[in-house]
C-alpha cells in the first residue's frame, strides 16, 4: 500500500469537485444508471413580495431529497410548510422520479411529515441527547391518495 495522507477541508475547491463528479458521473454511466443530480429550491413569498419560506432539496438518480425547509418564525403555524411539501409533490408527480426522502432530528419536526404522508425509513437513536435523534423519512410519489 502506498504512503498516504488525510486530510479535512471546509470547502472542496472547484478543480477537485468536478474531477470528483466526473469520475462518478462515469462510473454511474459504465453501470446504465443516470445520476440526474439538480438542486433546486421552492420559494414561499407573502403578499410583500418577502421570501417567508424556503425548502431545499435536490433530485438524485430516482429520487427527490428534502435538505433543509425554514419557515420564518413569524410565520410558523400558517400551513406554509404544507404548503411547500404539497407544491413539491404536485410538481414533481408523475415526472419519473420515484419518492421523496429526508431526515430530521427528534425536536425539529418528525410529526410534521407523518402528518403529511411520509412513513418512517429508520431511527437512528441518539441517547446522550434524544433531541438528536435522527428519523429517515420516504413519501413516494405515485402512490394512492
């Protein structure tokens, strides 16, 4: 085995991140697979024209994953954040990718998404802090209302 170093960086340069995507993207290529990677983000806007939520996501191979959705907290309890999911789901419906996945820690809002269909994937169990733990969350698209 050759002499090798690790290191961490906070930020992947530019140079190292596409000979990184490249080599994926071939070798996703040599096995007939598709990545469809696209990042993308869907904006709530009041009557003001403010952004008041957000929720970020990206599509990958099949799937759509939920990165991170803020309500402002001025409007929390609105529906807004419904209101997101479901605009999510109707746009993507019926486009060929298959489900939605996210993950979401015990105090940030699990009971929210089983409210709005997602069945749990996995629990990942935090036991110094049961805030922290982590819930993996699936809503496929086509599935029956």
């Amino acid at each position: 085995m050759m002499n090798i170093k690790v290191s961490i960086t906070e930020h992947l340069p530019q140079e190292i991140r596409e000979k990184m995507e490249s080599g994926l993207h071939e070798y996703e290529r040599s096995h007939g697979i598709d990545v469809n990677y696209r990042p993308f983000a869907l904006l709530l806007h009041n009557d003001g024209g403010d952004v008041v939520a957000v929720l970020d996501a990206f599509s990958s191979y099949s799937s759509i994953h939920i990165r991170d959705m803020w309500v402002d907290k001025s409007h929390r309890g609105k529906g807004y954040g419904r209101a997101l999911v479901r605009e999510l789901e109707n746009r993507f419906r019926g486009s060929g990718l298959n489900n939605i996945n996210l993950v979401t820690c015990e105090f940030q809002a699990p009971e929210f998404y089983r409210k709005l269909g997602f069945h749990t994937e996995f629990v990942r169990l935090n036991t110094e802090n049961p805030k922290l733990t982590v819930t993996g969350f699936i809503k496929y698209l086509d599935a029956p209302k």
